[in-house]
C-alpha cells in the first residue's frame, strides 16, 4: 500500500536538501556536496520506488531494484532506466568516501568542483523528473 504521506516528506525533504546543498556550494564544500546529493537520490528513489508499490530496501543503490522493477515503473522513466540506475550507482560509490574519507584520501582534497557540479546535477534531475513528472501529476 502507498504511504503518499510518506512519499511526500521524501520528497520535500529532497527539495530542502537542494536549497542547502547551494549553500555547500557558495562555500566551495565540494565533498559536502557531493554528499548531500546522495542522499538526495537516495530519497528521490526511494519515493519514487514506494509511488510504484516497489517494497523499498534498506540499502544506499536502489540501482538494480530499478531495473528489476522497471515495468512498474511510470511509462515516463521506463526510457530512463539506465540514467536513473547509473546516478544511482554511482552516488553510492561516493557516499562514504566523501563524508569520511580514508587513510591515503582527505575528502576535501579528493573532490573538485567538477565532483560537485555532476552531483548536484544528477540530484537536481532526479528530483525534477520525479516530483515534476511523475509524482505531482499522478
């Protein structure tokens, strides 16, 4: 059953997330960025997964649930599948490196302006294909 209440926090959250994730930005934060962009995708997909009656897991990459589930998916992202899944992927490659870091990796250091750029963008698109045409228009 769809928790549209809960669905609706995500995603408001997600637009939250991006207003403060400008501020990240003004102040050259790359890996604060890049960071806040996961969990961006991170709830943006996971809304997205509960609007589909898809059983969300408590995992970071909801890449291959996408597309094991892509029938259920909005004809809309159907076509998307592969960018929805790589953004996925990708941003959870990031996450913890880019809020902890490692022993040879400073996250500071490591990320660059273009890291958080690509973040945001692929945050920001996901956020706007979801919420714009899928969800507000269900």
């Amino acid at each position: 059953m769809e928790n549209r209440s809960l669905i609706q926090d995500y995603l408001t959250r997600c637009e939250h997330r991006l207003a403060a994730i400008q501020i990240l930005l003004e102040r050259k934060s790359w890996a604060d960025v890049v960071r806040e962009s996961q969990e961006v995708v991170e709830l943006s997909l996971k809304a997205l997964l509960m609007h589909c009656n898809i059983e969300v897991p408590r995992i970071h990459d909801v890449s291959q649930i996408l597309i094991d589930h892509q029938m259920l998916l909005p004809k809309d992202l159907q076509k998307e599948i592969g960018r929805l899944s790589d953004i996925s992927r990708q941003m959870r490659r990031d996450r913890e490196l880019s809020f902890y870091g490692s022993q040879d990796l400073t996250p500071s250091e490591f990320y660059k302006k273009k890291d958080a750029d690509q973040a945001l963008a692929d945050a920001s698109w996901l956020v706007d294909v979801i919420i714009k045409r899928i969800l507000r228009n269900a």
